[in-house]
DNA sequence: ACATATAGTTTGATTATCAAGGTAAAGGAC
DNA sequence: GTCCTTTACCTTGATAATCAAACTATATGT
C-alpha cells in the first residue's frame, strides 16, 4: 500500500497550498476568508436560501445570519423573500458581488493553468476523470 | 478554455469535500482543527522549530505560541531547546502525540482508499503524475 | 385546529487570530 | 571585543468567526 500513502501524501500537500493560496489571495482583497468563500458559493452555484447555503460553507445558520449581515451592508450580497416558503430567505449576489466573484473566479483560473503547464492534454483528461471519480465517492 | 473551467471547478469541489471531511473528523476528537493540523504537520515532516511550523500552517508566531501552550497542556507536543540556536525552541510530538497523529492518518489513508475505489492502479500512476506536477508548480 | 417540524435571527460564550511591543540571542561591521 | 541589526519567540489587547441554545414566524401533517 506504498502506493496509497504516497498518493495520500499528494492529495494532503495539493490540499495545504490550495489553502494557503486561498488565504493569500484573498489577505489583498477588503474581504475575509470566509465573506470570500460565501461570496464563492452563490458565484458558482447561484442565489439558494440561508439553510442549503450554510450546509454547503459547513457553518450553522446562526453563524451565517452573522456573515450574511456584514457582506448585505459592504453591498455584495442581497436579502430577497423567497417566492413559495415566507419563511425562508434567499441569498443572491448584487452586481458588485458578481464582479468580485467573477473577478476571484479569474483568479483560480489562472492558477490552474499554470498547474497544469507541463501536464498534456491527454493527461489533463484522466485527470478530470479521477477528479470526478473521487468526487463521486465522498 | 471549458476544459480548464472544468477542471478548476472539480478542483475547488475536490477541496470543499476534502475541507468538510477534515471538519467532520475532527468534530468527533476532542481537540479543535488548529490543534489537528498541528498536530497533522509535525507528524507528517517532523519535528521542527517554531517558526518554520507557523510557516507551514499559515499562522503568525504569536498564535502558535498560543497554540502550542494549549497541546503542551494537553500532552501531545513538548518544547524542546534547539541544540545550535539558544533563540529557538524545536517542537516535537510526544508519544500520545505520535498516537493521535498515526489514528489521524490512519482515517486519511482509509478515506484515499475509498475515494480510488473506481480508479484503477494504471489511472492511479498518473493521478499521482500529474499531483507531483502539480504540487511542484504552486 | 392543533401539534410538530423547519427557517432564520439573536444572544452569550468560546476560540482563533493578528498586530504590536518586549526579551533574548545570533550575526555582522568595525 | 563592542555595537547594531536581525531573528526567534513570547505576551498582550483587540477583533473576527464560530457554536449552542433560546426565540419568532411560518409550514406541514394528523
């Protein structure tokens, strides 16, 4: 099983410098790492309300409500009143929050394509299907 | 550029799970994520100083500091004087310590495991090909 | 119509974190 | 050797993120 530690090892060094990329990336933005996270999310998923939001950033509502407050009054972020439950609220991305998701999507773009610099197409395709493979399986 | 949009978004899902995953791990412990990462780099590479340890967990010296006081107490590291540099202090994990880290491990290597199911040993070389790449380019 | 479940907010406490300032030691420049 | 600068770590005070629990309003099932 030398093969799987070492496999185990490559996921667990990608995962840190993914992190600590992130966390650099967004030091040089106004915003924290969790504000640049939430703002993520709605980005590449679109407006949900508070409960599937929160599940999907692995905080509790109460939390959210919290960070949801302060993005609502830095303007990226707006509350809308969802259409059938009047209980519920939808979260949705204002203009400005869709320029700096947008703007941080870039980003991460770039970063991958200066990975991937010395791995050929052929390659990069079975990695994608390992990728979804394994996301497959969590 | 669908396929480099493609694989950034596997990418940052891969991350997301593998963040949630580590959370949920974590929770069932009795000690917190910063002490698990912790914990989690000494053991992987070693005892180190100080400040090398906060280089690599994206922490300023003074929240080590902090950090590490809290596992002292709890017995799973100790300080110890660094034979060259009077300034320095080498941290080390302590048997309990090393125990802690082989479980952690142990789980990570059980989840590397299910994650591969449907990837076979020839897919499994180049996944781990195109990781070292990868890792080598951030 | 009533009981129970769900969505979101509020509150109080805890934890992680940083920046800035402090101490001690190392490493040069002279 | 003596000073100056840099480095390593610690301490402190403030701030941000988080949770659990209590609360309100609405939905849903019996």
């Amino acid at each position: 099983m030398a093969e799987l530690e070492r496999l185990n090892r490559l996921l667990t060094e990608f995962y840190d410098k993914m992190s600590s990329w992130e966390q650099s990336v967004v030091k040089e933005t106004d915003y924290s790492l969790a504000q640049v996270h939430t703002i993520e999310v709605l980005g590449c998923c679109g407006a949900m309300r508070m409960k599937e939001l929160a599940e999907k950033l692995g905080v509790t509502t109460g939390t959210l409500t919290v960070q949801v407050d302060k993005l609502v009054r830095a303007g990226l972020i707006e509350r809308r009143a969802h259409p059938q439950d009047r209980r519920a609220i939808v979260v949705v991305l204002t203009e400005e929050g869709e320029v700096i998701h947008r703007r941080h999507n870039q980003m991460h773009l770039t970063l991958v394509e200066e990975l991937t610099r010395h791995i050929s197409p052929e390659q990069e395709s079975l990695l994608i299907g390992c990728l979804e493979k394994m996301n497959r399986e969590f």
